[in-house]
C-alpha cells in the first residue's frame, strides 16, 4: 500500500449528516480567522481606553440603501454609537475621524448634531476628505483638526432623481440650504458671507459651483481649528478631558448649547 494513501475515518457524532437532512452551513470564522477575513491581519490591538473613536467614512447613506459596492456610513449605526458613548460613564472623550464625499443631507445634519450636543468632550478630524455635507460633521466638536492633505468641498445643495419645477421646490431646496449654512456658521469660525461665496464660487469645480478647500485654507477661513494628525487629535482629546476632569473650561471653542 503506499505509504501516502489515506483512508478516510470518521468519529462517531463528528461531521456525519443524518441521510435526506440539508446539508448543514458552514459557520463563520471565528477568533483570529475573522480578523485576517476582515482586516488583513490576525491580531487586532486591544486598547483598553476611556477614549471613544468613530468613523465617518465613505458615503453617508441616508433613507435610500446605496448599491452594495458603495463604502457608506448609514446614521442608523452611527446614532446609537453616539448615544451609546454619552451613556457610558467609562467614555470620558469622542473622537469623530472623517473621511468622507457627503451624501444624505438629512443624515448628515442629524449625525451632526448629535455630535454637537454631545455633553463629553469631542474633538474631529478630516483625514483625506470631508466634503459636501461633511463639512457640518467636521464643525460639529468642540475642536476640529483637518490635516494638512486633506481637503473640503463646499457647494450647494443638489437633488437627484425627479424635481417638479415649481415654487414649492425652490423654497424646499432654499430652507435645506439655509440649515446647512446655519449650523456651520454657528459651529465654526467662518462667517456667513465667506462661507456663501465660498459655495457659489465658479471655476473651482468643473461644470459646477463651489470651492475645493485645502487643509491650511480650511484653517485660514476658520472653518476648522487647526492643522494635525492622529496623534495631535488625541493630545487635544486628552487635554480636553483632563481639564473637564478638573471642572476647568478646555481650550478652544466654547461648547453650543
């Protein structure tokens, strides 16, 4: 017989199927498998910190489910992180990471002002891009970072799909608009008739209206605080927590009631 052949054996009440029973699914890995399926590696740092981090990433879905190949961030997950990381008492500080083209405007007002009404210290930062109607996320903390590669697109709102051309869809479009340039106005350095021309700017975009904005203009124009990374991020986020820790008012801008 040779010596590689093997005969096949089995255990008794080990991979035996019952005759004429569906074949049974093959569970999902588990343990350091999944990691690898998921994240590329077999070991995922176990960081046991008072700080809270969430992504605002790809496209923010809002009440339309985008195609399956799309990379979204759907607010039905991200809200009750929020109000996860407000109720637990072992959450000291929240850090929002944003990469992002836009999307859902709704979705993206009320993931905003989640964040901004949050009563535990918040800190944002725009890593790659954080456009359209993640600029209002990006305002949303108590202190916002945008490193220095990164940019922002501002622009008018814009409909997709059919719109019936009457006076009732202008006012429509006009009042959304109008919520937009509020709550980044109120929530940032910027001011109304800088952010404005900024969105009505031509010759930035092509065949469009609006303004590409790079890290350092971003900070110029005052729509965010400061240039920085991850690890000046956290610094911030440290500091912030400290000092409320200490009942001493954080540096930077005051909280919005």
């Amino acid at each position: 017989m040779d010596q590689y052949h093997r005969i096949p054996f089995a255990i008794a009440g080990e991979g035996e199927e019952t005759p004429g029973a569906p074949p049974q699914a093959t569970p999902p890995p588990s343990g350091p498998l999944q990691a690898l399926e998921r994240l590329g590696q077999t070991q995922v740092p176990d960081v046991d910190s008072d700080l809270y981090c969430i992504t605002i990433i790809g496209q923010i879905e809002g009440h339309i489910v985008l195609p399956p190949q799309n990379k979204t961030t759907k607010y039905e997950h991200v809200i009750p992180q929020l109000v996860a990381a407000e109720q637990n008492d072992k959450v000291k500080g929240v850090l929002i990471v944003l990469n992002t083209v836009g999307g859902d405007v709704e979705a993206g007002l009320a993931i905003a002002e989640m964040i901004a009404t949050l009563t535990k210290p918040t800190v944002t930062l725009v890593l790659g891009g954080g456009h359209s109607i993640g600029v209002p996320i990006a305002v949303a903390g108590q202190y916002s970072f945008i490193a220095e590669s990164a940019t922002m697109t501002i622009h008018p709102i814009r409909l997709t799909g059919m719109v019936i051309g009457a006076p009732a869809s202008w006012e429509y479009l006009e009042r959304m608009q109008e919520r937009v340039v509020r709550f980044v106005v109120d929530h940032s350095k910027i001011s109304e008739a800088q952010f404005r021309e900024l969105m009505m700017k031509t010759g930035e975009l092509a065949r469009d209206i609006g303004t590409t904005v790079v890290g350092k203009d971003a900070v110029r124009y005052g729509l965010i605080d400061e240039i920085g990374g991850i690890g000046r991020a956290l610094g911030k986020l440290r500091e912030m927590v400290d000092a409320a820790a200490t009942r001493q008012p954080p540096t930077g801008k005051p909280v919005i009631q």
